[in-house]
C-alpha cells in the first residue's frame, strides 16, 4: 500500500454496522430512535433539577452535568452516521474524524470522572452527614465538575495530537459507525508504537484511577449503610443503587469492549460492543436515575405541569 502524508487525506470511510442494504433503514430508525430517547431523557433530567429549587444540591448537580455528558457524549456519533446512511454516503472528512475521536475522548473521560466523584459526594453524604454541606460546598463542587473536564480535555488532546503526526495509507476504511481511535491508528503507516503505548498506558490509567475511587468510596459507604435503621438504609440504598447500576453499565459494557476486540477478530461484533457503550449506556441512564428516584419523579411531574403553560 501507498502511504500519504496526514496532510494529503482528505477523508476516512466509515463501514458502519453492516452493508445489507435491507438492514440500512432499520437501523436508522434504530438509531434515530436511540437518538431522541437519550437526548429528550436528558435535557428532563437538566430541566428538572434547573427549575426545581427542592433538588439543587450537589448530588443533582453532578447528576445534570452526567447528564450533559451523554447528550454530548451520543451527539458525537449518532447524527453523522444518521446523515451518512440517509446520503448513502461512508465518508467523513480527516478533520472530522479527528473531531469525533477528539470528542468521544473528551465527553467519554468527562463521564468517567463524573461517577467517581458522584461516588465521592454519597461518601461524603452518608459516612459525614453533619459535614455534608460544608464539605460539599458550591464552589467545590463547581471545582470537581471543571477539574474533570480539564482533565478528560487534556487527555483527548494529547491522543489527538499523537494522531495527527501518522501517516495513512491509501486504505481508509474504518470498520465502525464512528472514528474510534484504535481502528484510527491500525490505518496508519508510520510508527504507531508510540500511539499504542499511550493508549494502554494513559487509558489504563485513565480506567483505572476513576474505578478505584469508586470502589475505594463504597467500602466506607456500606459499612455505614448496614449500621443504618431500616428507613435510612432504605433512602441511602435507593440513592446509591442508581449510581452503582450507571458505574456497573459503564465499566462492565467498557470491559466488554476490550475484551471483544481482543478475543474476536469480528469486526462486526466489535462494533455491536461499542454500540452498547457509547450509544445504549447514555440512553438507559436516565431511566435508571428516574425510576428509582422519588425526588426526580416529583420534580419531572411538575416540570411535565410547567412546560404547557410556558409554552
């Protein structure tokens, strides 16, 4: 194969999940379905804890910023393969694929970081209750949420910048529904070495750090939950549950991910993993959040009474 310089590739080529033309329409009403559910569900969740005055606390605060994440985190890659299969179009530029790998980086590690410090906040709430609101001030809070998101930035841009430096073949196919970073560097030509240590390094750390926090954070936890009267054991598992369901989602179908692209050569099936991570996780967390919430609950019904007059 011919290698180019990253300045001559004008565009990569996105496969998708399949190429039966028959499935393509079923997957876009999928996908657009997917789509809307994630987005709506979300900007609920946003709407709800801005209006009601009885959820601006921190844990609610945490919980509209993870809910920003996901509408991001889904918007990087849904819509342009939406517009690619209404086009019958596969390509994407070189610049937009870097974007879109830049972006799931960014909002994927933001994500990350938001549960552990959610984590943090339950801590906080049930091992030093009378030391809650002191601890877990506006400002701190303020602090952890732009702290996460400097830290997933600089990680996404120090994997984009390692990427920008190869060079690509002629062969430009990228057998997934989006630009995701592994299958990125496999296209180039150049030394990759580099790239793929970073990877392992930076992302295992990345990986690593947050889920350990979290479970670091919950030791404490249930060893005060189980000393707990049965109706605070209830209140504080129900508020904990939610989060150790969203953190079990996000790890387990992220480990499945690796796994899959390790054990199978299918790229395929790799990309039917991905999709669960970065598609189906951000459209169930709101439902997880909702469900088993009474105050959420509360404050959607009355935002589902305010929007009509408002509008």
């Amino acid at each position: 194969m011919q290698a180019i310089n990253q300045t001559g590739v004008s565009e990569f080529f996105l496969l998708g999940l399949t190429d039966d033309p028959e499935l393509l329409l079923l997957i876009f009403y999928l996908f657009l379905s997917m789509y809307l559910v994630t987005v709506i569900g979300n900007l609920l969740i946003i709407l709800a804890v801005s209006s009601d005055s009885h959820l601006h606390t921190s844990m609610y605060f945490f919980l509209s910023n993870l809910s920003f994440s996901d509408i991001c985190l889904v918007t990087c890659t849904v819509p342009k393969m939406l517009v690619n299969i209404i086009a019958q179009d596969q390509s994407i530029s070189y610049t937009g694929c870097l974007s879109q790998v830049c972006c799931v980086l960014v909002f994927g590690g933001f994500e990350s970081c938001l549960l552990t410090v959610m984590a943090y906040d339950r801590y906080v709430a049930i091992c030093h209750p009378l030391r809650y609101t002191i601890i877990m001030n506006a400002q701190f809070c303020v602090l952890l949420v732009f702290s996460s998101l400097f830290i997933s930035t600089v990680h996404a841009l120090l994997h984009t910048l390692m990427v920008l430096h190869l060079s690509f073949c002629t062969d430009l196919e990228i057998p997934h529904f989006f630009c995701e970073l592994a299958q990125v560097i496999k296209l180039a030509c150049s030394e990759t070495l580099s790239n793929n240590i970073l990877i392992y390094l930076v992302g295992g750390l990345f990986g690593g750090v947050p889920l350990s926090g979290s479970i670091i954070s919950y030791i404490p936890i249930m060893s005060s939950v189980l000393k707990m009267p049965s109706r605070g054991k209830y209140k504080a598992l129900s508020t904990c549950g939610s989060h150790l369901c969203v953190v079990s989602l996000f790890y387990g179908t992220g480990f499945g991910v690796s796994i899959s692209s390790v054990v199978t050569d299918s790229t395929r099936k790799t990309a039917v993993a991905l999709v669960m991570y970065y598609v189906a996780t951000e459209m169930v967390n709101p439902f997880i959040y909702t469900l088993r919430n009474r105050d959420m609950k509360e404050a959607l019904k009355r935002l589902n009474v305010m929007l009509p007059s408002f509008l």
